[in-house]
C-alpha cells in the first residue's frame, strides 16, 4: 500500500530537470513538452550533435508564438529575462504541465528544489555567461545564423531566474512586425558536457533615438587572458570588435566554432564579449577596424555624438590610425592603442608582457588595464569597467 501510494505522489510531481532556458510567451517552442518530439525537444534540453534543422532555433520553428507576444528591448535599459529549468519556475507557471513550482523564499532561484549543478554551474566564480542577440529581419523564415549579432551580454548567467540585459542606447528601430532575437549560453567545461543552448524570440526595439543600423556581425576570436589553457595575458590587437555573431558550436553541420571539449567558446572577456550592452556594433561605431593580429594596430573609435553620417569602418591596418595625427579623423577619434607582438622573455623562455602604448589622458593607460584586469574585476567593479569601454 505505502508503495502504491509513493508512486503515486511521484506521479503528481512537477517536471524539474537540468539545464536552463530563457522563458517566453514570445519564444518559439514556448508550450513545447516532453511528448512533442519524439525526442526531448523541450526549451531546455541542450544542442549538440545535431543537424542544422534540429539545432536551429531548437526546431521550433514550426511552434511559433501567438501573434502580439513580442519581448519587449528598451533602448538604453535593461531588459529583464526570465530563465529556468522549467517553466513552472516563472511566471509563466500557469502553461506549465506541472502549475507553479517557483520558489516562494527566493524568487530568484532558477530551479526549485535542485543545486546549482542542474543548471551546470559549481558557483559564482564558475559561470561563463550569456548573450542576447538580434536579427533585424520580421521573418523568421528568412534568418540565417550570421544574420545575428551579440547586443548584450550577462556575464553572471545562468545565476539567477530574472536575469538583466542591457540594451545599446544606440539601438534602432526594428522593421514594421518586429526584429528576430535569441538567447545563449553555454556553460563552464566544470559543469557539464558539450553544450549549447539557444532559444529564438520575437523582439521589439522601444523608444530608439538613433537610425543608424547594426554592421555586419563577424566571428568572435580567442583573445583575452586564459589561464586554464597556460595564457596569461590578454591579447587585445587579436580580438573581433564591433559587431559579432553568436556561438555556433558543437553541432553536425553550420559550426563556425571549433574549440575543443574544454575549451568551450563563452560569452565573456575572453572573447572580447563584455559585461553589459555592446555599444560598438553600430555602422559608424568604428572609424576603422585592423585585421586582427597579435601585433595589429588597434581600432580606432568614432566620436559618435558629433556624427552625423554613417562612417563604415574599414577592415585593413594601411586605414588605421595612431590617433597622434592632427586633422578632423584625429578630432573624431578616441583611438584603441597600438600594441606590439609578444616577445619571448629570455629569463623564462616564455612569453613577455604585451607593450600597449597609452593614449589616453590622465592616469593609467587603458590598455594596460585591460591586461591587468581580469574578467571577475571587470564585471564587478563597475567604475573600472566603464573606463576601460565605455569611451564614447
């Protein structure tokens, strides 16, 4: 009898699993259960190994939201995202297969009833962050994956259930029927296997000031310090600045990453992904962009508040300015730095500290903040974070 009746309130249990998703009326695949697929294709279910269909958008394209549920972007705000394990984790319970599950002590808490690493994080210091991106196109039908372009960035996610992203200021308006965004994650090698995470949903860009669109994203590349895998020091010439694509990673076919297994592609510093909003994604964000190189000259910022024009930033160093020169380009440009290659230490056999010259005013170089700085000093010490990129 105690057997029938344990069965019987197992029965009755809520659905709580592993893993996370961003959670929506405005998602495709938002009533998506267990029993739809003939596999688990909920929201939360990881991608890896699979082919494009079934990794793009989670395959839920043919599951789209309900006409006027849009996720709304306040320029220059943040907007707040509601991500779990389950949907009777948020607030939108009441779809739920198993009703309400949050947590009535801690409404922040991403899955109810389980640790941190049913979300795959062993804490604070082992989180990786995610991205929101943005395709500026109505029909979902019509996106493709370089299509999207990374405007903000949670370095603290997955961490808790209503989780900020900060929209651009500079962010313009979507086409008439809205704009096509998605979420991303992937988590820390420490917690869990080869994964991606990526569930698409209709936007909306409010109160935009500024029509100046978002450039063609480009592949993000490896540069700041990663001491797990033996490099100390952040290589900021090596980086991909202004717009880039998200993580595409793992997959059967359309990867246009290929990190190792422990070496996971993540949306942080050491893809030159920042805390907070991407302000430089912009057309005109840029004077001009030097080809990555790890003795590259760096990109040289446009003064965005005198622009009155689209300025296209060119992508070859014979463009690229020192920032030393008079004239109007100087006048409009707040420049990067100039660094030169790694130099091997003769003392060590390693390698030297990367020399970035100081352009800026005042005191302490920029640059060599940013090759002091690690990425928890970053994200949490607000100030040095705005002197090192919030420059326009």
């Amino acid at each position: 009898m105690l057997a029938i009746i344990s069965l019987a309130s197992i029965s009755v249990l809520p659905l709580v699993s592993g893993h996370a998703a961003f959670w929506h009326p405005s998602m495709w695949g938002f009533n998506v259960t267990q029993q739809t697929f003939s596999y688990d294709n909920r929201p939360v279910a990881p991608i890896k190994n699979m082919n494009f269909t079934e990794w793009w958008f989670h395959n839920h394209l043919a599951h789209p939201p309900n006409p006027g549920n849009i996720f709304e972007l306040p320029a220059g705000q943040p907007a707040t995202a509601q991500i779990a394990c389950n949907k009777g984790a948020t607030d939108f319970f009441a779809s739920s297969e198993g009703g309400d599950i949050r947590d009535k002590n801690n409404l922040d808490n991403v899955c109810p009833g389980a640790t941190s690493q049913e979300y795959h994080t062993n804490g604070l210091d082992d989180l990786e962050g995610c991205a929101m991106a943005i395709a500026y196109k109505n029909d979902v039908n019509q996106v493709q994956p370089e299509d999207f372009t990374v405007f903000s960035v949670n370095q603290t996610c997955v961490w808790t259930r209503f989780t900020d992203f900060q929209v651009p200021a500079r962010m313009p308006p979507c086409p008439e029927g809205g704009c096509v965004c998605a979420f991303f994650w992937i988590h820390s090698p420490l917690s869990g296997g080869e994964e991606n995470y990526m569930n698409g949903f209709k936007c909306n860009v409010t109160g935009s000031t500024s029509t100046f669109p978002v450039a063609q994203s480009k592949l993000p590349r490896r540069c700041g310090a990663d001491p797990t895998n033996g490099k100390m020091q952040a290589a900021p010439a090596n980086c991909t600045y202004g717009a880039k694509t998200p993580f595409y990673w793992f997959n059967l076919e359309r990867n246009n990453m290929f990190e190792g297994t422990y070496s996971p592609p993540v949306y942080n510093d050491i893809y030159n992904f920042i805390d907070g909003p991407q302000d430089d994604i912009f057309v005109d964000s840029y004077l001009s962009i030097p080809d990555p190189a790890p003795n590259a000259s760096m990109p040289i910022l446009a003064d965005v508040s005198s622009t009155k024009n689209p300025v296209p930033a060119t992508n070859n160093s014979s463009s690229s300015s020192t920032g030393s020169g008079s004239g109007s380009s100087s006048a409009l440009a707040k420049t990067c730095g100039s660094a030169t290659a790694l130099q091997p230490n003769s003392s060590s056999g390693g390698l030297g500290k990367r020399e970035v010259k100081d352009v800026s005013s005042g005191s302490g170089s920029w640059g060599g903040l940013i090759l002091r700085m690690s990425k928890r000093s970053r994200k949490l010490d607000m100030h040095k974070r705005h002197r090192l990129w919030h420059m326009w």
